[in-house]
C-alpha cells in the first residue's frame, strides 16, 4: 500500500508541474501587457517601467519561471491587477463558495445516481432501465446554463419555493451576523449554531445544488447501471444464483463492490468537470465564487489571476484524483498492482 501511495503521489506531483509550467507559458502568450492592466492605460513611462519591475517582466524568460515557481512554493501567487490585492487572498475567499456549491452537488449526485443505476440494472430493459436511460441521458445532454436558467424561472421567479440568487439572505448580516472558521457558510453556520443563516444558505443552495448535480448524476447512474450489469455476468454472479440468492442481493451485495472502481473513477473526473461548470451556475444565481471572480479577471485581463483559477483548479482536480486512487486501493486490492 505504501508503494502505491507514494507511486501516485509522484504521478500528482508531476501533473502539478505540468500544469505550473503550462499557466506560466500561457500568462506570457496572453496579448496585452500585465504592466499596463496594473499601472492603468495612461500611466506613464515611470510608472509603466516600475510595474514591469514589480513583477519581473524584464527579466530573461528562464529567470521568471524560476521565480515564479519560487513564488508558488512559499505561498506568493502574484498581485491580482482589478482587487490589488493577493491573488491567494482572493482565492481562499472564493474558493470556498464554490466548495460549498460543488461538494453539496457532488453528494446528491452520488446519492442519486448510484440508486438510480442499481435500479437500472436490476429491471434491465424494462420500464425502470429505459426511464432511467432517458432521464440520465437528458441530465447529461442539457446546457447547464439553460437548465439553471429554466430551474431559476420555474420554481423561484415562478412559484417562489426557492430563493432567486445569492448565497443567503442579505439582511441577516445584520441581524444574525456570521462568525467565519472556514469561509464555508454553511459550515459555520453550523459550527456556531447561526440557525437563520444556516436555514437561509441550505434554501439558497437548493436549486444551484441540483443544476450542478445533474451532469455528474446521470453519468453516475449511466455508468453504475453498465458495470453492474457486465459483473451480473459474471461467473460468480453466476454461482450466486445457483446458491439461490435473489438478483437483488446479488447486485447490491456482491455486485456492487466491484461495480463501485470505475464509479470511482468518474467522480474524481466529475467533480473537475463541476467545479469548472459551476462558473456558470453562479453568474446565474449570483453565487459568490470562483465563478464571479474568473469572470471580472477575464475582463481585466488580469492574468495572474487567471493563472491562480487555473492552478487552483488542477490542483483540486489532482488531490480529488489522489484521494479516490487511495480509496481504489482500499476497496479493491487489485488497483494497487496498476
């Protein structure tokens, strides 16, 4: 186990080396001139010349890499061009809205896909498998940005069960104000028994949590439905019928287990694939992540802190990775030999 731990622990590293390099070389081919989003179009020579030496740019190309990756190491990310302030700052702030948005998808998408696919497989090409089929098909197949669009008109503007927008109701600030431990609203709410915030952020979360789980929660069901059904093929599947166990049992207590690798698999990649379709999710509902702070750094053209989205994001990608090949070589032994 210690051998496998280690061997994945290098293949992270290298992919995070990667990704450093790529984001360097990317910041330096993006057009226009960091120096002049920082110093403002009428700056003048002075300022113009100062800025290019606040952030190196004058220096040869090997030289600003070696600092740059110097810089990531000991915790400094650059200076963001529109906020001014650390990059990093403005990331551990951020960040973790979106944690909170994506993770919450993340379980309901887990929740209810892996049910789903047991159904699926369980009544294979009857009734339940083919509403399954389609109903995991259009998850998968709609836009999220039409389905929170839709999801938003309906059952907020529409019916009104759920919140418009926002994380939660701004005017408790005032009445329940929040005490941050994790930056995580609902967490501390939790932690500090601020039960109206804590009441306002789980409405609030509701319907961008869903819009979110959909892609991730079909794929699930998809992907649980297949592998369930190639191990109900198989030889001890086989035996287990013979012994008179129901299809039920063999599925969901013998089957599942082994069905459960490759879903492992898919979540690591899934959970990438949210974090980043979340941005849309929360330009629509007005969720203050990652989402709202990539955008006004793409408009600025602030790309030290495009480069810190990015970095940010591989490396959540790369531990989500690492933590489910750990949970593979837990569940199943034989991941370990790979």
């Amino acid at each position: 186990m210690w051998r496998y731990l280690l061997r994945r622990l290098g293949q992270a590293l290298l992919v995070v080396a990667g990704v450093v390099t790529l984001t360097f070389v990317i910041m330096r081919l993006v057009p226009g001139d960091p120096a002049v989003a920082f110093a403002g179009p009428k700056a003048s020579p002075e300022e113009l010349a100062a800025a290019r030496a606040r952030f190196g740019l004058d220096d040869p190309v090997p030289v600003q890499l070696w600092n740059y990756v110097r810089d990531l190491v000991t915790g400094d990310w650059g200076t963001s061009l529109h906020t001014r302030r650390p990059v990093r700052e403005d990331l551990m702030t951020a960040f973790p809205a979106s944690l909170e948005l994506v993770g919450t998808a993340l379980i309901l998408a887990i929740a209810l896909g892996i049910p789903i696919g047991v159904l699926a497989a369980r009544y294979k090409t009857r009734f339940p498998d083919l509403g399954v089929r389609v109903g995991s098909m259009l998850a998968v197949s709609v836009p999220v940005f039409w389905l929170a669009l839709a999801v938003q008109t309906v059952f907020a503007s529409n019916l009104g069960w759920f919140p418009v927008a926002g994380e939660y109701d701004g005017s408790l600030d005032s009445t329940s104000p929040l005490t941050l431990w994790t930056n995580i609203t609902i967490v501390d709410a939790l932690i500090t028994g601020n039960w109206p915030i804590f009441t306002s952020t789980l409405q609030h979360l509701v319907l961008p949590a869903l819009v979110v789980a959909a892609y991730p929660a079909g794929v699930i069901a998809q992907l649980t439905r297949a592998a369930l059904i190639e191990e109900a093929g198989q030889d001890h599947a086989r035996l287990e019928r013979a012994l008179g166990f129901s299809e039920s049992k063999i599925l969901t207590r013998f089957a599942l287990r082994a069905a459960l690798n490759p879903v492992l698999s898919l979540i690591a990649l899934v959970f990438a694939y949210a974090m980043v379709n979340g941005f849309l999710v929360e330009a629509v509902f007005n969720w203050p992540g990652l989402g709202r702070y990539a955008v006004d750094s793409i408009r600025s053209l602030d790309t030290p802190a495009i480069a810190g989205i990015t970095l940010m994001i591989a490396i959540v990608y790369v531990l989500s990775n690492l933590a489910v090949d750990l949970l593979q070589g837990v569940v199943d032994p034989r991941a370990r030999a790979r």
